[in-house]
C-alpha cells in the first residue's frame, strides 16, 4: 500500500498547488503550500524506507541513526521555512496535512475493491 499512498499524495501535491495557484495571486502563499506537501511526502517516502530497513532485520544502529537523522532534517528544515525563509503558517501546514487525502484515497480505494469481490 505504500507505493499507492506515495502515488496518490504526488497526485493531491500536484492537483492541488495548481488549483491554490491558479485560485490566488499571493504566490508566497503557494511556495508555502507547495513545501509544506513536499516535506510530507519526502517525510513518508523516508518512512517507508526506514521500515522497510526493519522489516529486512538490518542494523538496529544504522536504522536507528537514520530515524535520528531524519526528525533532524524535519526539525530544521521546518525552523528555517518559518523563521528564516519567511514561509507562511497555515499554507504550510495545509500542505502538510495533505497526507490525509492519500489515505483517504487509498481507503477508498480498498473499500472499493472488497467492495467487488
């Protein structure tokens, strides 16, 4: 299912910042939603490989480390959106909750799906 939520949050990304962006003339606004998205989905996709390191029984350590590494990343790269990059709140955080759509896609998706057997 990870391949289908990653799919369908690229697709709500892409649908999405070019509505807001033909909808509004504040593209600060727009760059704002658009990254909030993309560290969602960079989020996900980096989560996805994390367990799948897990799952495999890799090195606890290294897995560990990336974990680490990764809420680092997050941490700062949402400091210097806000502080430093001048990046407003709520289109970031919209783009952010934008997760919720690909699972409830993916939760339509399946519920379909049973739905036919």
């Amino acid at each position: 299912y990870l391949k289908s939520i990653f799919r369908y949050q690229i697709l709500i990304t892409v649908v999405t910042t070019v509505a807001f962006a033909i909808a509004t003339t504040r593209y600060n606004q727009v760059l704002s939603f658009l990254l909030g998205s993309a560290i969602m989905t960079l989020n996900f996709y980096s989560l996805g490989l994390i367990w799948k390191r897990v799952f495999e029984k890799k090195p606890v350590a290294i897995t560990l480390g990336l974990i680490i590494t990764k809420y680092t990343v997050l941490a700062l790269l949402l400091f210097y959106a806000i502080k430093k990059w001048q990046i407003e709140l709520i289109p970031l955080v919209v783009g952010l909750s934008t997760m919720m759509g690909s699972f409830l896609l993916l939760a339509l998706e399946i519920y379909l799906s049973e739905k036919k057997k």
